[in-house]
C-alpha cells in the first residue's frame, strides 16, 4: 500500500465564490451534494493515501475533516505556497492539492507512481472544459508546454493555441528531495515577493534556475470551481450521459 501522504491546500476565502463563502471555506461549498473538500477525500483514500493533512486559514475551525491539521495565520496576505510551507515539517512522498478541484482516484494513483521529485499533472483534454465555462478560453487559459515530458514553460498569457499543450490542475507530487528543492528556491525569492508567490509563479521560478519538473498528463476527469457559474455548469452537466470530466 502507497506510504504517500497528501496535504489539501484549503486556507483561502474564495472570494470569487462571492456570498456563498461569506460565512464558510471554499472547500466546504456543495457539488452535487457534496463539498468539494469530501470529492478530494473520497479520490485521495480510494487512491490509498492513508495519511490527509489540510493548511486552513479562513473559518478554520469549520473544517473538521482530515487526519493532521496545519494553519495560516496569514491566510489574507498570502498564497498558495506560504500555505504549503505551513506543513513544511510534513515530510516524505506528498500528493499537494489545491482545495478548489476535483479529480478521479486514478489521477492520484498515475502520480504515485510517477518518478520524479517535483511531478505536476496536465490535462491535454482542457479545451472541453474551458470550453464549458468561458466564451473565449484564452481568456483564462496560460501557456504550457514541455519536452520529453518535463516543463519548460508555464503561465504565461498567449492568444495562440499552438502554445497551450495542456493546463495545470493545481495538484501535484513532492519527493523529500522535492520538498527540499521547492523550500530552497522559495527563500530565494526576494521576501517582499514571497508572502503572494503562486504555485505556478513557483513553477516559473524552479524552471529559471533548472529544476526538473515531470508532467503526468491526464484526459479530463476532473474540475475546478472559482465561481458558482462553475458549480452551476459543472452540476448540469453531470446529468448529461458521458461528459468526458465526470471525476467520479
């Protein structure tokens, strides 16, 4: 059985959710009947993680669900990777996932077993769901492409889908050594950057100073919610027969 660990990333308002985060953590809002923080549990353990840490930050003391708690006391001021270095003391092979996705188990399994001591996953099928949630997906969209399946670049602004090779999901792999790594070049980043540094500008960071980052690319099966237009969308057609996202 995978000795992986996993730690949700869910110390953020959401405030693009607008009210229905005003008295509650993103990860706790509703997609089709269920919170978007039990999806992630519910695919993380029937991956065979054994072990779920949550970074918390805002309305912390809602979140009741996981094995090991990590705070922010800074949540407002800061971002995605302030947060992972919450549980910096975590340690060992690490699932990091931010807290506003869903995915299939198998998503999880694929970056268990993947070399590597910083792995990401990439959907090549993100058109679809761009396509679902936006008029203009280049809008959102961000540049991503990679050699002999390592990155070499991503997100940056592009009106070309030539450059758009697959999207980052916000889940991703660390080895001890990964953690390691990921810890040095954070403190290299001058600190008046760091406190709002974002996983992808992270990314870009490790890249620039010739870091390996491998990409496990998937086909869809998963989601992200940043409004409640996504939920809406994502709950309509999860009633439609064979949409190629359906995560469960």
């Amino acid at each position: 059985m995978s000795s992986t660990r996993a730690l949700i990333l869910a110390a953020g308002r959401g405030s693009r959710m607008g009210e229905e985060t005003a008295e509650k953590p993103k990860c706790l809002t509703r997609l089709a009947g269920k919170t978007l923080l039990d999806w992630q549990l519910d695919s993380l353990r029937k991956a065979g993680v054994k072990q779920i840490g949550i970074v918390k930050g805002y309305k912390a003391e809602l979140i009741h669900k996981g094995d090991i708690a990590f705070i922010n006391p800074v949540w407002a001021n800061t971002n995605m990777v302030y947060s992972l270095f919450c549980a910096s003391d975590y340690g060992g092979d690490t699932i990091v996932s931010y807290a506003d996705i869903t995915y299939h188990s198998d998503h999880i399994k694929h970056l268990i077993q993947s070399e590597g001591d910083i792995v990401i996953t990439a959907d090549l099928d993100w058109l679809d769901l761009w396509s679902d949630r936006l008029e203009n997906p280049l809008e959102d969209a961000e540049s991503f492409k990679s050699i002999d399946g390592a990155l070499t670049e991503i997100g940056k602004k592009t009106d070309n889908y030539a450059d758009i090779e697959a999207q980052y999901m916000g889940l991703l792999k660390l080895s001890p050594k990964g953690w390691t790594i990921l810890k040095e070049m954070f403190l290299s980043v001058p600190e008046s950057k760091r406190m709002k540094l974002d996983m992808t500008s992270m990314l870009n960071v490790l890249i620039d100073n010739g870091v390996q980052i491998k990409v496990v690319f998937v086909k869809g099966k998963w989601c992200e919610a940043d409004t409640m237009e996504d939920i809406h969308i994502y709950e309509r057609k999860l009633q439609q027969q064979n949409w190629t996202h359906d995560w469960r």
